[in-house]
C-alpha cells in the first residue's frame, strides 16, 4: 500500500472542513451545522490517527488548534442534538399532543444554533501548514501503511470489547472507534490495506448507522426529561414509544457484534 491515497485523503478532508467552516460561519441552521460536524467527524479520525501515529512533541504543535476546534464541535452539537429530538417527535407525532414543548424547544435550539455561529465566526483557522507539515511526515514514513492497519485494527477490536463486555449506555465510546475506522477505510476506497474486507468495511458502516440511531433516541429521553411535561401519565407514555425505538436499534446491533467479531478476528 502506497502513503499517496492516504495522504490525498488528509489533505481533500481538511479542505472540505475549510469549505464547511466557512459555510457555517456565513448560514445559520440545521444543515449547515450538520455539513460541519459531518466534516470534523472526517478530520477527526484524521486527528486521531494522527495522535496514534506521531510523537507527543508533534502532536502538541497542533493541540491548541484542536482543542478550539473541539469546543466548536461541542457547541454544534448541542444545537444539532435538539434538531434530532424535534425531528424524532415529528416522526413519532408527539408535538401533535405536546404542541407547547415543540415550541420550548424550538426556541432552545434557536439560542444553541446562534451560539454555535458566534463561536465559528469568532474561530480564527490556522495556516494549513501547522496541521499539513504532520502529515508530510507521515508521507515520507515508509511504515505509515503498516501504522493505518495496526491503528484501525486496534479501533474494531477496543469496539468489539465494549459492545461486548459494556452497558448500552457506554455504545457511544464504540461508535467513535468503529466511524474513525469506517471513515479511514472509505477514504482510502480501492487503496486499503488488504488486511480488511469489503465485508468489513461495509458492515463498520451499517453498525456506525444503526449506533447514531440509538444514541439518537438516548439523546431524546434525555432532553424530554429535562423539560416540563405536562403529566406524569403523558411522560411515561412517550417514554415507552421511544424505548421501544430505542430497544429495536440494540437489538439490531447485538446481534451484528458476533459478525464484526468473526470478521475482525480474521484479519489476526
């Protein structure tokens, strides 16, 4: 495997998260936050590959960058988390009986999105150099390929242990290993490390899916329970609506871990 497609990939995803930065900062809503946060989702698996792969001398040169942008992210993802609930409660039909919480939350995602453009118009984004010198490095490291095998095999397995041996509630930590994984190999297409199948690939991708899903849902109970409903009785049946959602998408999920597991395990 050659370090061209990989480092093609690095330097085609930070322009797109320049392009998306820039976006965000001129349009205030949902979609543009979504096209950002899809963005640093990219840069980020870069990021940590990155924090794998290199020194702590190299990666304390970009730390301060990366930790502005993670406070960019955070912001956005409070705005995009109220975007989910108010979509969900429209697919589930819940504002038609709580018309007065849609409006509450309408109005909280209004001040999360404002906050989240204030934040990105007051980020100043760095010359390219300070992150694209890293990667140079990496493209004249003759063991950068065996690096991106080692670093997404190390990713499916830490996955597999914690849908294995966690909690539901602790799933979320998985999907950022598996979409760190599942993003490095789209990225790399025909020019991935043969260590990893098709097969693989294509099911890092369904589980990532079907793991957003759920915390989707996690998310919505969580927000509804912060908000004034209007009885206990109409809570407890929306609760139960949304944890039958909730229960499909773990089952569905369960049930692939002994797949990724098989196929992981055939990599060794």
């Amino acid at each position: 495997m050659s370090n061209k497609p990989l480092i093609s990939y690095f330097n085609e995803s930070l322009n797109q998260f320049s392009t998306q930065l820039f976006i965000a900062g001129k349009e205030l809503n949902s979609e543009a936050i979504h096209d950002f946060r899809v963005a640093y989702k990219q840069l980020d698996s870069i990021v940590a590959f990155l924090n794998y792969s290199l020194t702590d001398k190299d990666i304390s040169s970009i730390q301060n960058w990366l930790q502005q942008l993670n406070t960019i992210y955070r912001k956005g993802g409070k705005a995009r988390n109220y975007n989910v609930v108010l979509k969900i409660g429209t697919q589930l039909k819940i504002w038609e009986i709580l018309p007065k919480t849609e409006i509450e939350l309408l109005a909280k995602s209004k001040i999360h999105q404002e906050a989240f453009y204030q934040a990105v118009n007051n980020f100043k984004l760095p010359r390219k150099q300070i992150i694209t010198a890293q990667i140079k490095q990496l493209e004249q490291n003759k063991n950068t390929p065996s690096l991106i095998t080692s670093f997404i095999d190390q990713n499916i397995h830490h996955a597999i242990l914690i849908l294995e041996q966690n909690p539901s509630e602790e799933w979320h930590k998985a999907r950022k290993l598996i979409k760190h994984s599942f993003l490095l190999l789209e990225g790399l297409k025909n020019n991935k490390p043969l260590l990893f199948s098709d097969q693989l690939q294509i099911l890092c991708g369904i589980l990532e899916h079907d793991l957003g899903k759920w915390h989707d849902y996690i998310v919505f109970t969580k927000v509804l329970q912060k908000l004034s409903i209007e009885t206990d009785q109409l809570f407890e049946d929306i609760f139960t609506l949304v944890k039958n959602e909730t229960e499909q998408y773990q089952q569905k999920i369960s049930v692939r871990i002994p797949l990724l597991k098989e196929l992981a395990n055939s990599m060794d």
